[in-house]
C-alpha cells in the first residue's frame, strides 16, 4: 500500500489523511507507505494518521505543481517498494496526479471511492455521476490505482510513529513540460468553501447581486463561509469559486444554510456531505427539501433579516 499525500502550507491535507485511513483499512495490519512530494514538514506526523514509513521526494520540480513529475516519481517508487494498491486524495490535484500514474503503467483508474475490498480481483464502490449513484466494480490489474471520495471516509489519529526517509526523484525535462507558473488568489478573502464548517449559499431565489447581501451577513454572524448554485453563476452574481455542486466545489460542513436554492441534482451532490442542512425556500416541494434536516418555508428576503437581527439581539450587538 503506497498513499500520495498532499500538503499545504506545510500540514496535510484533510483528504489526504481519509486516503490514509482507507489505507490503513485495506492493508488490514500490513505497511502503509505515504509519499509527500517536496514539502517534508508534515512527514513526521503521518505516523499518527496510519503510516507505517514515510518517503519524500524531494526535487525544484516540487515548489509548484508539476502533475508528471509528481506522477513519474509515484509510480517509480510503487514499483520500487512492489505495492499492490496506490492511493490518493480524490482532489483536483490528487486526480490529476494519481490518473497520470495510471496512465504512464497502462493501468485502469478508479476514481472518488468510497470502500474498497482486497482480493482477486479487487473491488471497490465509488461514486459517480457527481455521487447521484454508487458503482460496484472490479479492478482486473496487477496494481490497483485509486482515489477516496472526499469526506466519505473518516481521517481517524492513531499513535503510531513511523520513521522518514528522503530521495531524490530521477525526472527528466518531459516531467516539466506541465506546470503550474503562477495563481491567483480569489477577489475576496473570508473563510474557505471547501474546509469551512459552516456554509451559507444562495441561489436565483437571491433575485440579485445585491440580494446576497443578508446572505453575506449570515455568513459573517456565523463565521461561515458564503456560497451559491450553478444558477447565480451563470448570471454573472457571483463567481465560479463560490459555487457549490458537481461541477463547483463539493463540500463537507456541520451546517449548510441554503438560501433560494431549488436543489437541481448537481447542486445536491456537491452538498450531500453536509452534517445538518438547512433549508430556506418559498417552494414547499422543492427538490433541496426532501434531504433538508431543517425547513423554513418563506421568503429569504424576510427570513434572513430576522434570523439576523436576532443573532445580533442574543449576542448584545
């Protein structure tokens, strides 16, 4: 078992650890290697998230993103250590990584799993079509290459300590032809869509960009971050960064607020992983009701003010 671990600002990423808990799970007792690519601060601590021995790699390719690289040098080292299954976090970057891995070995992919059963052959359940159904399957192949759904498995601590080994990849100019030179940073700070723990969203039912704005105080009062549907995007209110769904920003918080949203398939499978959802809607039957913990049937443009201005009247503000 050989699981990429991803990194940033030197703390693993929380998908990241989940790919360590599956793996610890499908090794059932058996070692669990853990590869970071460049950045070692967080290799001493994958020993208490279920790494029996930590390897980075480190090489100038690895100060930004360079997906071959990072996927020459993961292969390289699963052939090395004769691993029967490579993991990933099902992110952007772990996909991208882990689908070159797979292809540079002629080997299939299974992506966004959610369980997976050793054997021969074998076989995993993973979500598809943005997680409206799950798919059994078997991996015919010497070596299974993976990705774990995010949030689907739990990121559990353990008190092992496993010991860090460094190398030095052997990449070539063709592993640099792809990279990733410059980003820019989104218009507006605030809390992140993806990690924040609370998350209030609007949808066409905001009427408007300025009808987000007792959305956007929600949100402040709260802490939380601000959020939207495909529908607000496409008319130009908010950004593609604030949208929520399969083809935006799947997302994981206790609370999830959603303010004017009808609740289309995609939208629904990008928030499914909330813990409580709230629901704020003038349509009693929309779709988002029938997965809504908590209802309120009305007019956002009234209910907002009010649960705001009682937020601030509790709070003495």
């Amino acid at each position: 078992m050989l699981v990429l671990v991803t990194t940033t600002g030197g703390a693993p990423d929380e998908v990241a650890l989940q790919a360590l808990a599956l793996g610890r799970e499908i090794a059932a007792g058996g070692p669990v290697h853990a590869l970071i690519l460049g950045d070692d601060v967080a290799a001493g601590s994958l020993g208490g998230w279920g790494a029996s021995q930590v390897h980075v790699a480190r090489h100038a390719a690895f100060a930004a993103t360079a997906p071959d690289a990072a996927a020459r040098t993961l292969a390289d080292l699963a052939d090395a250590l004769g691993v029967d299954v490579v993991l990933g976090p099902g992110t952007e970057q772990g996909n991208t990584i882990l689908a070159r891995t797979a292809a540079r070995a002629g080997l299939p992919f299974a992506a966004n799993c959610t369980a997976v059963t050793p054997g021969d052959p074998i076989t995993v359940t993973r979500l598809r079509w943005g997680g409206s159904l799950l798919e059994e399957a078997a991996i015919h192949a010497d070596r299974a290459i993976l990705t774990v759904a995010p949030h689907t498995v739990a990121a559990t601590p353990t008190d092992g300590v496993a010991p860090v080994a460094t190398f030095s990849p052997d990449l070539d100019d063709t592993d640099l032809v792809v990279r990733v030179v410059d980003r820019i940073a989104a218009a507006a700070g605030g809390v992140s869509l993806a990690d924040a723990k609370v998350v209030v969203t609007g949808g066409r039912g905001a009427g408007s960009v300025e009808g987000f704005a007792p959305i956007e105080e929600l949100a402040g009062l709260l802490g939380a971050a601000v959020g939207c549907s495909r529908a607000v995007t496409i008319s130009g209110w908010r950004p593609h960064t604030d949208q929520v769904g399969q083809t935006g920003t799947k997302i994981a918080p206790d609370l999830y607020v959603a303010c004017g949203i009808s609740g289309a398939t995609q939208h629904m499978a990008g928030c499914k992983g909330a813990k409580r959802i709230l629901a704020i809607n003038k349509d009693p039957d929309a779709p988002i009701m029938s997965i809504a913990d908590y209802a309120v049937i009305g007019d956002l443009h009234q209910i907002l003010p009010a649960i705001n201005a009682e937020i601030r009247r509790v709070r003495g503000a």
